[in-house]
C-alpha cells in the first residue's frame, strides 16, 4: 500500500484563490483590503524566511501587510507597547507576533496583548476560549489548516477514532477540540504517555505534532489509517523533517508530506483569519 498524498500545497492554492476573490469583491465596493501587521524581535533566520512567504502570499491575494521590527535587546513591555499601537491602528486588521522571542521577552504577557479581534494566529485567551466553548472566534492557523486539509479530502471524521501526538497550545490541544466538534473519539497523547506505540496502532486518524525527527515509526501505524505530520524538524542534512517515518506512507491510506503538507495551509489560514477579523471590524 502507498499512501495517498495529503497535498497541503495544492489545498492552500485553493484558500488562496478563494481569499483573493473575497478580497476583490471587498476593494470592487469601495472597501480596503484587509492588512496584515508582523511584530518581530530580533533576527531569526527561520522567522524571517517564514514572514517572506506571508508577505508574497498576501501579495497574491490583494492583501496588504507591513513589518515592525524590534531589536534582540528589546524588553517584554516594549513589544507589548508595540502591539498596542498596532490595536489602535485603524487601518491594521490582523496583529501577528513571530515566535521565537528573544530569551528576556516573555511570551504571555505579548500574547495577551493582542487584541482578541485583530489575533490573527488564534493564541489570546479569548479565542481560546471560544474554540473550547464551540463559539466563533479566531482558531489558530495550524489546526485550522489541518481540518481544511481533511475537508478537501473528504475524510470522514464522525465516529472515528482519532489519536493527537503533542498537547501543545498551539496545535495538540486546539485541533483535538476541532475533531471532537466534528463528533471523532479524541485521546490525546503526549512525552510522558505509556503505551504510545499501541494508541497509535489504534487510530483511524493520527495527528503528529510533538516535535521529534520521526518519533512515529511505520508499525506504529494500523494499515489504511490518515496521518497528518505536523512535525518541522531539522535533519542531519539540514533538510526538513517530519515527526514520523516517512516509511509510514508504506502502511498508511493517506499521509501529509513534510515539506508540502500542513505547513503551506498554516500559512493560508493565517490570511484567512486577516480576512475574518477585517470583516468583522467592516463587513463587506
């Protein structure tokens, strides 16, 4: 059996195209397009190559965006004055803080800054909550693509069990309350968890996200099942690699490619949720 190829990149095309036409139809009525703010601290070879291709892919969809830098030597209240600002900016839609920080920013108090209704990467307290209560609000942008993933496949997630590596709460713990919404038998697995190697074995949908160059081997995988690997981790190689043995794809019905599976749509959804927050701000 050779899995069939969960394509992230082609599935993020298609949110592009979507949010290019619903910005169009938003600038053809005299509105403007949503804008996009990024606050980064320091330099971070990986955040500054991740925030390139935010900007060209708010380019692509007739978005607007702009960066504001900050120097590695800057204080946790600094950054939060900064945000701040950027709440009170009319003309700004969505407020995105790259991570990781400098070791003397501390992370919470950033998060906690942004304004609930311009936090585009879905972290506040507030949109947090919402997710657990099962209201609208902003979802962060990984789970949120991981569900669009499985929507465009069709995989049916009602009854199935379904089996999360990694309690995160950026990725474990919002997309286990994404699953459990669409009615899938949710255990959530983690470092500690005894036995991990045969929960695995049982699920029918194994979400991967605990950041370990290929935890998951291929027998810890039942015949036929859909993996999602979230994992971005570096190789020997310096290459990209995910969280489980790319053997995997011998044994699986379907599996996401590390690159090219979840993370273009972490992307996508991020503009996705620029546009939600601009038109809740200005309907179009």
């Amino acid at each position: 059996m050779t899995a069939v190829r969960l394509d992230g990149k082609e599935v993020a095309g298609r949110v592009l195209a979507s949010l290019a036409e619903r910005v169009r139809a938003r600038t053809a009525a005299g509105l403007p397009p949503p804008h996009l703010s990024v606050v980064l601290v320091g330099e971070n070879p990986a955040s500054e190559t991740y925030v390139r291709g935010k900007r060209r892919d708010a380019e692509r969809v007739g978005m607007t965006s702009s960066d504001h830098r900050l120097p590695a030597s800057a204080t946790t209240a600094e950054v939060v004055a900064l945000v701040d600002s950027l709440n009170r900016d009319p003309n700004v839609s969505g407020v995105l803080v790259q991570q990781p920080f400098p070791p003397q920013v501390e992370v919470e108090p950033v998060v906690e800054a942004v304004d609930p209704v311009k936090d585009v990467d879905g972290f506040h307290p507030v949109n947090a909550g919402r997710l657990l209560l099962g209201q609208r609000g902003l979802v962060a942008c990984t789970p949120a693509g991981i569900m669009r993933l499985l929507d465009d496949y069709g995989i049916a997630l009602e009854g199935r069990r379904t089996v999360v590596v990694g309690r995160s709460n950026t990725v474990g713990k919002p997309v286990s309350l994404l699953l459990l919404a669409r009615n899938a038998t949710v255990t959530i697995c983690h470092s500690r968890t005894v036995g991990l190697p045969e929960i695995c074995r049982e699920a029918d949908v194994l979400v991967v996200a605990i950041g370990r160059l290929w935890l998951v081997q291929a027998d810890w995988v039942k015949p036929g099942a859909v993996v999602v690997d979230v994992g971005q981790n570096v190789k020997p190689d310096g290459k990209l690699g995910g969280d489980v043995d790319p053997a995997a794809a011998d044994v699986a019905g379907w599996m996401t490619p590390v690159p090219g599976g979840v993370g273009p749509l972490t992307r996508a959804m991020l503009l996705a949720n620029t546009c939600q927050a601009e038109d809740a701000r200005r309907p179009g």
